[in-house]
C-alpha cells in the first residue's frame, strides 16, 4: 500500500511544509500558524472522503486503460486536477462574475478574501446545474444499459436496464429533473441553471463521441497491423469526471476557510490521495474481486449529482453529502464481502 501512496505522502508533507511558511509569514505566530496547518489537513480529509466514489468510477474506465495512460493519468491529469480546479477554476469564476483581469482577481483572493468567496459562492447555482447534470449522466449511464447482467439492488436496476431499450431515456429523464427544479428557482437563475445543465449534458455526450471516435480510428488501426494503445478518450472523460467532482469540494471549502491559498493546499493534498486511491484499486484487483463495489459508488454519484441540483435551490451540508456516499459504498462493499463468502470470489471472476 505504501508503495501507491509514496507519491502523496511526499506531497502532503511538501504542501503542508509551504503552509506552514505562509502560516509564519501572514500571521507571525505559533498559533496563527497552527490553525492553518489544522485547516489544510481538515481539507485534505474533507476531501478524501467526498471524493472515494471517484475513486471507485475512475478505477472502473481506468483498469481498460494500458500503463502508459495510466501513469499520464496520474501525472498530467493531477496538474489539472490541482492547478486547474483548487486554483484557476475559482479565479476564473472570480474574473468572469466580476469582470476583473485574472492578475486583478489573484489580488482580490489575497487582499480581500471575504469578497472573493462572495463571488465565487454567487456562482453556485451554474455551478450546480452543470456539475449536477454532468455527474448524473455518468450513474443514469451505467445503469440504463439492457446488457448489464450483474445487479446489486435487483429490482430497481433490472428495471433500469429493462427500459434502457428506449434511446436516450436517460438524457429525457435528467431534462424533466433539470426544468423541475428550475421551476422553484427565480427567473434569472432557473435561466442559468437550465443553461448550465444542458452544457453538462453536452459535454458529457461530447466527450463520449471523442472516446467513440479514437476506439473506431484504434480499430482501423489494428485492422492494418498497427499498435492501438491509446487512451486519450478515457483521459478526457476522467478528468472531466475528476472535475465535476471537484466543484462541491471547492465550494463547501468555503465553510473553513475563505483564503485561497490555504483552500489550494487542503483540496490539492486530498486530490493527489484519491488519485493513488484509484491506481491501487486498479492494480490490487478490488473492483474484479467486490463485484457491487462499482453498483455502490455509481448509486452515490447519482446521489451526489441529485444533490448538486438540489443545492440551487436549498443548503445541503457537505457531511451529508459525504455521508450518503461513504453509506452506499459501504454497503455495497459489505454485500460483495457477503456474495464472495456465501458464492466465492473465483465464480464472479468466471
């Protein structure tokens, strides 16, 4: 386990090492320093345990992936995983709602902390049309598929796959869930939510359509002899995913702290977690050897993405999102651990 952890241990020390020198420099006290230190790890935690479900989905496109996009993944996609959501996402948010340059938003995050969360809080409610709708075309997916065969909670998802005969029954189904919640908005949001909302769907249909298109051009490829190892479809989708996942995250940040960089720092020791979380889960077997492991954490985006559209409209806590979460992949882990003792773990891999 070490050995898939060595990389974020370094890291979380070497940010932890950084706050405490900014801790020193902005407040010039022991104590000052203590409480920043407290609050980034407070976040890498929060983060963690927000984040295991995309942990587990990851794990199920990354194991089809070969070693090298598998590392890039882990390389590349933390950069923009760290730097590009805990810290230009929110800037850009900034300069966009506030019509600054992005050097005038830096400054505004570092001189005047309690306005930039303001901002980027008032962002909200595209932020949650977009991320709501994005995630939950990622769980409808899995389970509106007529070919599925293996079924944690039986009756619902044979359903689920029963009526996926009807073509894109799951994009109908999240558009009457997007106008009914716009309809208990005001005008102006219920305008940006649904906007937002379609944009999630776009994109996650879009990025579907690129991954489509690489595996048809891979398969001319092999017809000819030539080598077929890539991944760019998958390394698009999971750090589009990995995005949508960062949005609550960043937000419910907020709670703890407003200052920008004590946010980067917490969120990014986290991120970097749950990016080993997801090579050790790929290369220990876990999803081949719990067989609801999957159901689980795909139950608990569609949860995740029905509360991100819940919350334009009401506050829902982030432990209770982080809750209901850590439940169904709880469970689900407790009744593969049950179907393994009760049937054995070589027939499922059969």
């Amino acid at each position: 386990m070490l050995t898939h952890f060595r990389g974020s241990i370094i890291f979380a020390v070497i940010c932890l090492a950084l706050g405490a020198w900014y801790g020193w420099e902005s407040t010039g006290s022991i104590a000052g320093t203590a409480q920043m230190l407290w609050i980034i790890a407070v976040l890498s935690i929060l983060e963690v345990s927000l984040s295991f479900d995309n942990a587990v989905v990851n794990a199920t496109v990354l194991k089809d992936m070969d070693d090298v996009w598998q590392k890039r993944f882990l390389t590349w996609g933390i950069a923009f995983a760290v730097f590009g959501m805990r810290v230009v996402f929110p800037l850009a948010i900034v300069a966009i709602a506030a019509h600054i340059g992005p050097w005038e938003a830096v400054n505004l995050s570092l001189n005047e902390p309690a306005k930039y969360q303001e901002i980027v809080s008032s962002a909200h409610v595209g932020i949650a049309g977009f991320g709501g709708a994005f995630l939950a075309m990622v769980g409808l997916e899995f389970f509106f598929d007529n070919d599925k065969e293996v079924h944690w909670i039986g009756a619902i998802e044979r359903f689920l796959a029963r009526v996926a005969a009807v073509e894109a029954i799951e994009i109908g189904v999240l558009l009457l869930v997007l106008w009914g919640v716009s309809g208990l908005l005001d005008p102006a949001d219920a305008h940006t939510f649904l906007v937002a909302g379609i944009l999630g769907i776009v994109t996650f249909i879009s990025v579907g359509a690129i991954n489509t298109w690489l595996e048809i051009r891979d398969q001319k490829r092999a017809l000819v002899g030539a080598a077929v190892r890539s991944g760019l479809g998958g390394f698009l989708y999971l750090n589009v995913l990995d995005a949508s996942f960062s949005f609550d995250g960043v937000i419910g940040a907020f709670a703890l702290s407003n200052n920008m960089i004590v946010i980067a720092l917490g969120l990014s020791i986290g991120a970097f977690f749950v990016r080993s979380m997801t090579i050790m889960l790929v290369k220990k077997g876990t999803l081949t050897e719990y067989r609801f492991l999957e159901h689980g954490a795909f139950w608990a985006i569609i949860a995740l993405g029905g509360i991100m559209l819940a919350s334009a409209k009401f506050h829902i806590p982030e432990a209770v999102t982080g809750l209901i979460g850590a439940i169904l992949i709880g469970l689900s882990l407790w009744w593969s651990a049950r179907h393994n003792r009760k049937y054995g773990v070589a027939e499922d891999n059969a």
